[in-house]
C-alpha cells in the first residue's frame, strides 16, 4: 500500500502542513518545502494531528519533511507537546542536510517517543502502523 493524500476535505491545513490520517491507522504531516518550523507553527501542527486522531490514544506519526527547517523553539514544541501526544514519528528526510538536522533533534532534544529517520516512504509507513495503538 503507497502513501496517497486523501481529497482536501479529509485533510487538515496548517500554516506549514496538510496533514490526514492513513488508512493503517497513523497521521501523516506533509510540511510545506522549506518552511520553517517555530513554536508556534510546530503548536498548530502538533494540535492537527490531534484533530486528525480524535480522542486521547497515542498518535504514531509519519513526517514528510520537504526540506522544512526547525527553530530552537519549534524543537521545543516538537519534543514536550509531541512527548505528551505521540507513540512515535517516523520523520523521512530526503538530503543529508535534513538527516544531519533530525539527528540533531534526536540528541539534543531527546524526544520521549520512539523516533526513526527513513529515506523511504514505505519504509517509514510500515514502522509507523507498527506503533499504531488501537
């Protein structure tokens, strides 16, 4: 099963993401190219896959980073309100510079859920359904 955006009425729409919940059961964050993420964009973000998994389960999440960029503060919000929320993230990077920043965020801000970086879309989707909490 491939990765496919639903139509827009199924999607949500932040300032720096479409974000929908997959069929297998996990959201899916498609930021915006090169967008950077702040506190408070990272805030609006993390409350959509909220909205896009209603209720209180743990949300396994799957990024498509686009090459986006993260502030000091969107680190922030990324780890604490994303700690209280997320059973994982699957973030897929696509250049060096992206998997040396998730790293990055993997050892600075030691994000309390299980946190991978994929090169592969399917790849990250099949680890994401394995954290799925029904």
């Amino acid at each position: 099963m491939s990765l496919t955006r639903p139509p827009p009425d199924q999607c949500i729409t932040t300032t720096t993401a479409t974000i929908w919940l997959d069929p297998r059961g996990f959201v899916v964050v498609d930021q915006v190219p090169r967008a950077l993420q702040t506190w408070e964009t990272a805030a609006e973000m993390l409350h959509a896959t909220r909205k896009a998994l209603p209720g209180d389960a743990p949300i396994a999440v799957l990024v498509l980073s686009n090459e986006s960029r993260t502030d000091r503060g969107g680190r922030r919000a990324f780890a604490e309100i994303g700690g209280k929320q997320n059973a994982c993230v699957a973030l897929v990077v696509q250049s060096k510079v992206s998997e040396v920043t998730g790293n990055f965020f993997l050892r600075i801000n030691k994000p309390p859920y299980p946190m991978r970086l994929f090169d592969d879309v399917e790849e990250a989707a099949e680890w994401a359904a394995t954290h799925v909490v029904r």
